[in-house]
C-alpha cells in the first residue's frame, strides 16, 4: 500500500495519529508477510497407535508437533487476515466511507476478540501436571483446530467431517463469549462493539450515514433549483453521494479503537502458546527446547589452498599453474 496521507481529511489530530500508527504496522506487516512461507498441513486427529502405541516419547513428540504446526498455521492466517482487514480500513478512511469503515472496524475487532479468546483457551489447556501430557495436548489440539476449522457452512462441516475432522471441533466460537472474556479486562468492548453493529445493519444508525445535518431552515434546497418552503425553520437533513461528513464521523467513532484493537491482535498472538507443554517439559522430555531432534549440518571439508607451482591435485603430474589454473577441481 502507498504512503497515506491523512492531512487532506480534516480529522482531528488525535484521529490522524492513530491512522498513521496504524498505516506504519501496516507497512510494517505487510514487509514481514512478503517472504514466501510454506507449511505442510497435518490431520484432524492425534494418533497415538500404531507405530507409537510402545514408545510414549514418540507419543509425546507426536501431540507435540501437530499441535505446534496447526498453531503456526493460524499464527500466519491471523496475521494476513489482520492485514487484509486493515487494508479494508485504511482505504475506507481514505474514501470517506462509512458503511466501510464501520464494517472493517468491527471485523477487526471480531478478529481481536476471537484471538484474545482462544489464545486465552490455549493457556487454560496448558494447565495441569507432567503425568496428564496426553490430556493435555488433547485439549490443547482441539482447542487450536476448532480456531482453524470451526464454521457455520454444512457444505464445509459435510467435507470436514469426510475427511475425519471431529465433529465435536466444527462448530465455530460463538463472538458473544469471545466478548464477554475481553470485556472482562476491557469493559468499553460492549459499548464499542454494540455501536459497530448499529451502523452495519439497516437501522436508524445506519441510516445516518447516507445523510448530514444541514441545520433549521425554512427553505429546503435541491441541486435541480427545487425549493420546499416551511412555515418555519426545521431540521434539514441533506442527502448527497458521496458525502464527506458522515465518513468523517465515523473514523472519529473508529479510529482510537480500531488502533487498540490492531494492537490486542498482535499482543493475542505474541502471548499465545504455541505447544502444549512448557519449555523445561520439553528439554526434560526429548532433551531439546524444540521438542524435537534437529539435523546435523553436513560438515563441508575445506580444501587446502594450492599453490601455482605446486602439483595439480587432478592428478597429471603437471604444476598447478600449468593445469588448472586456479580452479580446484571437485
């Protein structure tokens, strides 16, 4: 995204800093999402048979890198979402639109909620001691697939499931609980989030946005020379697209908070665990704070450097100079 500039809005300044806060993570995310990342997807389920049925360290290796891969995998879709929605705000605030800039404050704010949660479910499925791992990283594992593949779509759930996802996992987290769990900490959530909603659906915030107060008069105007003439001054309401000033209104109402709310995302994700088992646990497990065995790099041997009146190691008998110059043969 190009470098904004906020100054031609006539947004408060107090507005216009938050913006800018907001187009820097933006530039900031968008340097950070633009190396190419690919992650093998793994299973719906934990398989703690078969080959691993007698060996409880491969048991416990195993839960441990399914669920750190699937929770890598929605560390990287939060943090594109996150970016694709503040694109959506920023351009909205660019455009003066409001119904915009309403609807991609509260995906934002849906987004931070959700993260905030189940970020939250993970630290709780966390809990426990070192004999109940397996428990443990059940519930931590369902916790993170049902943030991966919980939704409402039948056709998704039917495809889900045919592919042995748990049905118990499908639904998604319901916003309402995600909300009161942050407005626990954060108790302007509830109001914030009840003004969103107010301007998305079609109702009387929502109307306010198609039009701006022109003041009493007892003389109602149209661009078409058109006049409706009062007994007496009244409110005016004048209708017009587009119209700058419900836009600015509604960044005013969404800016500050839309900035919190970017912020609680990436705090979400930089506090969430990505494992079930504490680092120590993992060391006292597998031996390694990865939980897992490295490889080696191959040691590359060094050649000894040749000089040019020195045999030629190819062999020949000749000088080096005289053969291969200075190229070591392989």
């Amino acid at each position: 995204m190009e470098s904004l500039d906020f100054s031609d809005l006539k947004l408060p300044s107090s507005d216009v800093a938050a913006l800018r806060r907001l187009a820097a993570i933006r530039r900031s995310s968008e340097e950070h999402l633009a190396i190419v990342l690919q992650f093998p997807e793994v299973g719906f389920r934990l398989d703690f048979d078969a080959a691993r049925a007698g060996s409880e360290l491969r048991q416990f290796k195993h839960a441990h890198q399914m669920c750190l891969m699937h929770t890598t995998h929605l560390e990287m879709a939060t943090k594109i979402k996150a970016t694709y929605i503040l694109d959506s705000y920023l351009w909205a605030v660019m455009q003066l639109n409001p119904i915009a800039v309403y609807s991609s404050a509260r995906s934002l704010m849906e987004l931070r909620l959700i993260t905030a949660y189940v970020g939250h479910l993970l630290v709780e499925a966390q809990k426990g001691s070192g004999g109940d791992w397996r428990e443990r990283g059940e519930r931590f594992f369902n916790v993170i697939l049902q943030a991966r593949f919980g939704t409402s779509d039948p056709d998704a759930q039917h495809l889900l499931q045919a592919n042995g996802c748990p049905e118990t996992i499908m639904q998604p987290f319901r916003i309402a609980k995600a909300r009161a769990f942050v407005a626990q900490q954060h108790p302007w959530v509830r109001e914030h989030y009840a003004l969103l909603s107010d301007f998305v659906h079609p109702n009387l915030s929502s109307q306010r946005t198609a039009g701006a107060y022109a003041g009493e008069q007892e003389i109602a105007h149209s661009s078409g020379g058109g006049k409706l003439i009062m007994t007496k001054p009244s409110p005016v309401i004048q209708y017009q697209f587009p119209m700058p000033e419900p836009g600015r209104r509604a960044v005013s109402q969404t800016a500050t908070r839309a900035l919190e709310n970017m912020l609680g995302i990436v705090e979400s994700m930089n506090e969430m665990p990505r494992t079930p088992y504490a680092e120590d646990e993992l060391v006292a497990r597998t031996g390694s704070p990865l939980g897992m065995t490295m490889p080696t790099p191959p040691t590359v041997p060094v050649r000894p450097s040749i000089g040019r009146n020195e045999p030629c190691p190819c062999g020949s008998g000749k000088k080096y100079k005289k053969c291969h110059g200075g190229v070591v043969p392989n």
